[in-house]
C-alpha cells in the first residue's frame, strides 16, 4: 500500500506534527497495511494513543489515503511517458478548461502546470509506442488550446517513489 501525504498542509499544521508523528508517517509510507498493534508496538506507544494519532492525522489532512502500488509491467502499461504541453494561450478560460479536460482522462495519470518555457507536463503509462502514437493522436491532440507538444519516452526508471521525505 502506498501512504499519499497531503502536500496542502499549512506550516501552522505542519508544526502540530512531533517526532512520533513522523515515525508513524515513515512507517505508514513504507507500509499502509501495518496493524495498529504492529505500529503502535514499532513506535513504542499503545495501540489506543497510536490510534488516537493516526485518526488525527488523518482529520487534519496530513494523511491523505492509502493506495496499492502497481506493477504496471503485470498490468501492460510499462512505457512511461512525460509530454510537455505549449497552449496557444494561457488566460483563464484556456486554463480551466484544459485542466477539466485532462481530469477526465483516465491515461493521464498526473497534469502538473509548469513555469518556464511550456505550461504543462504530463505523465502518462502505455503499453508500447504504437500505443502512445494512438494516445497522442486520438486523445491528447484532441484537447483545445494545444500547440505544440514534446515527447520524452523514459529509457530506464532510475528512481521511482512515492515516499515524502520526513
């Protein structure tokens, strides 16, 4: 299971947050299975104070949800993908509307707006290449505002993960 942290969490909350916070949090990254039993005893805190603890992190936002991690090689996604997206224009209008666009596209796995020479990078999973031209020009060509785009095929995953430094 993979531990999603909320990276909205303000510096008022963010100094709520002790050494046996972190210590759940790191262990809860590496392990969102864990029992309460097992952390509690990991931490070395009771399982009620342990539990006390978790649900407050969770209601405060610094824990956002648990995930399984998937091998996407087992699931015929393998090729990663980053695009870089040039709009024609950026005011608001062109803005909302393509970030409404991409949310609805299952393929996009993450959209992040960028400063800097284009406006927006995408990440996306597909099985091959033939695969990514079908995606390209079907689905993300598709999408209004586009002009230009730039492909970056990953050759070799170096380092992947999802754990926040704590």
């Amino acid at each position: 299971m993979t531990l999603r942290i909320n990276r909205h969490v303000t510096e008022q909350s963010t100094a709520m947050i002790d050494d046996i916070d972190r210590k759940i949090l790191k262990i809860l990254q590496k392990d969102g299975r864990i029992t309460n039993v097992d952390l509690a005893r990991r931490i070395n805190l009771s399982a009620a104070a342990t539990y006390e603890r978790v649900r407050r992190l969770q209601a405060d936002g610094v824990i956002d949800g648990y995930a399984a991690r998937l091998n996407p090689e087992k699931l015929n996604r393998a090729l990663l993908i980053f695009v870089q997206i040039t709009l024609e224009h950026t005011n608001e209008q062109v803005l909302e509307e393509f970030a409404r666009l991409v949310r609805t596209i299952p393929d996009i796995l993450e959209c992040h707006m960028v400063a800097g020479g284009f406006d927006y990078l995408i990440k996306t999973r597909v099985r091959d290449m033939a695969a990514y031209r079908i995606f390209l020009g079907r689905t993300l060509s598709r999408l209004p505002g586009i002009r230009q785009t730039h492909t970056y095929s990953v050759i070799e995953e170096v380092k992947t993960g999802t754990d926040l430094p704590l």
